[in-house]
C-alpha cells in the first residue's frame, strides 16, 4: 500500500548575524546553508497494517508525514501511496486518505459537528446512502451521538480528537495517517481511542501509520515499528523484534523486611558491573533492580539476592518498550 524509497528532504536555512547590520545583510546578501531533515529513508507498508512511525522530536518525522501526504515534495527519492504519487496526483491522492493531526484541527470552529460533518460529505462527494452508513458506523465506534449537534468550540479535547478522527474517516479512505491523536487526553479517552483504531483498521482493512511520543499506543496498537533519527532510519522491525535486539535490561523487584537492604546488597562490586549496567531503588518495603542481563544473568541476580537477604516475594520482568526506545534515543543505535 506505501512504499518509500530513498526518501530526501533538504531546506535552505538563512544565517542571520547579529544586529541592525546583520539585519541589512540578510536582507540583500544572504547567507544561507543547506539543512538535511530526511536522509534516504527507505520502507514500505502492506495494506492493513499498523505502523508506529516514531523518533525523538527534531528526527524528521513530521517533515516524512508531511512529504507522505503530498504537503511537501522530497528533494529526491520517490514515495506512493496505492500506486500514487502524493505530489503529481494530488486531487485524486487525497480522496484515498485521511489525516489527523493531535494538535491541529480541520473541523469549522463555530458549526455544530453535524454540519460540518455535511461539509466534509460535499467536499469527497460522498453520495447520500454511503454518508448515511458511515455516520452509523462512525457513530457506534466512536461514540459521537451524545455531541455531534454542539459546535466544535464547545468541544473537549477527547470529544473534538475523536470527532477529527471520525472526519478523517468520513470518505473510508485507505490509508489514515495519525499524528499524536491521544496527545493530552486522559487514560479513559486514550483507551477509547486506540480501541477504536483498532476496530477500524480490523474491520476495513484500513493501513494506518501512526506517529506518537505515547508509547503504550505503539505497544498496544502497532504491528510494527519503524524508527527514525537525524533525518535516518534506525530500526524496522516488530515490537518483540525490537525487544529481542535491544531488550537486555531487566528489572527484579522484591519485598523484603530487611532493615538496610540496599547496604547488604553490592551488585555493582560484587558482579563488578558499571553505574549503567545497574540501579536499586527502595520504596518502604520494596526494592527495584534494573540490571543489564547482557553483563550478568539473570540467574546470578536472582540467587546473589535470594542468597544476601530475607525476600517475602520476587519477580523478574522483562523492559517495557518505553525503556528500551529511551535507551536508544539517549545511546543510539548501532
């Protein structure tokens, strides 16, 4: 459904030096230097699948999206969508998609939701019975009955993100594009939310690509993930591939009623491990171990403490994806 290949963005950044002269200079004799945003990206999408599309703020991500859905051309490089191209076959590209941005919306301000739902039905010239049994199917999924008269300014942030949605979905396109849909909502919404997702893209087969910083919507929604970082692919792979290759660390927590555990307990010294390879922290009775399973085994980890202090219960689990896509971001990757 999307294949990327070689994708490249350069902008042309203006230096402006200090000051009133600086001022003049930039005006008639510019200096400029050339910015990389996207460096030969390369991947591809089958129909129906979920991607999580992710990287720290400033690795391009935006400007891929951006260049995915025909709002900016690449320097090089080629992208289609369905067979399209985003830039040369814009009028027809955009009826075939959908687009939600978290932090901007494409709903009229001051019309009640309804209406501006029959604005969008006019504008992808939806005919009357397919809008009829989309706003039934949209209605159920994501819940809109109990708001869809009130304007869109009297919306709260969880109604108007699942009214964008439902907007975006509203021509049934074959590919959605989320942009941070979950940013700022609560736990019940974001859960609404993803469960909706996951409906749409089950029931019709619908590609998503899905760029968030929430990572329990990648874990709990993504077939697969692709990373980017400084304008570069870093990773593509599943989620348990990303946990098999970059997984090492582990976290052991116990109860115990020792008085000063943390004393008793040298894992540094004792598995002559570095500051990074390990960490305890204590709260009241319990304490966590992060370690490396890389530098010492779990086995060792386990036995050292069973064999040092009094434990009254333990387990051993593996790192959550948030933990190891942190780890990457601040040590990269290889």
């Amino acid at each position: 459904m999307i294949q990327v290949e070689n994708l490249r963005k350069e902008f042309k950044k203006t230096i402006k030096e200090p000051g009133l002269k600086g001022s003049f200079k930039s005006l008639f004799k510019p200096k400029t230097e050339r910015v990389v945003a996207v460096d030969d990206i390369s991947f591809e999408v089958p129909k129906g699948e979920i991607l999580g599309f992710i990287g720290p703020n400033g690795a391009g991500k935006s400007t891929v999206i951006k260049m995915l859905t025909g709002i900016l051309t690449p320097t090089s490089g080629r992208c289609t969508i369905n067979g399209k191209n985003p830039t040369v076959n814009r009028k027809s590209y955009v009826k075939e998609i959908g687009v939600v941005f978290g932090q901007r919306t494409q709903l009229w301000w001051d019309l009640p939701l309804r209406e501006t739902y029959g604005v969008l039905k006019e504008i992808y010239e939806v005919d009357e019975k397919s809008y009829r049994e989309r706003m039934a199917f949209l209605n159920e999924t994501l819940d809109l009955e109990s708001f869809i008269s009130s304007p869109v300014r009297t919306l709260s942030l969880g109604q108007r993100m699942r009214a964008d949605i439902a907007a975006s979905l509203l021509h049934s396109p074959k590919v959605l594009f989320l942009d941070e849909p979950t940013i700022g909502l609560d736990v019940v919404v974001k859960d609404n939310i993803r469960r909706a997702i996951e409906q749409i893209n089950r029931q019709e087969q619908t590609t998503v690509i899905l760029t968030t910083h929430d990572l329990a919507d990648i874990e709990l929604l993504a077939d697969r993930i692709v990373m980017i970082d400084k304008g570069k692919n870093v990773f593509d792979g599943s989620v348990g591939e990303l946990k098999t290759r970059y997984g090492q660390m582990r976290e052991l927590n116990f109860v115990t009623d020792s008085t000063d555990p943390e004393s008793a307990l040298s894992y540094r010294e004792h598995f002559s491990l570095d500051s990074e390879d390990v960490s305890v922290k204590r709260e009241g009775s319990s304490v966590k171990v992060r370690f490396n399973s890389e530098a010492v085994a779990v086995s060792d980890v386990l036995a050292y403490t069973l064999a040092t202090v009094r434990v009254n219960d333990i387990s051993v689990k593996d790192a959550d994806i948030e933990e190891i896509i942190r780890r990457l971001y601040k040590q990269g990757v290889d």
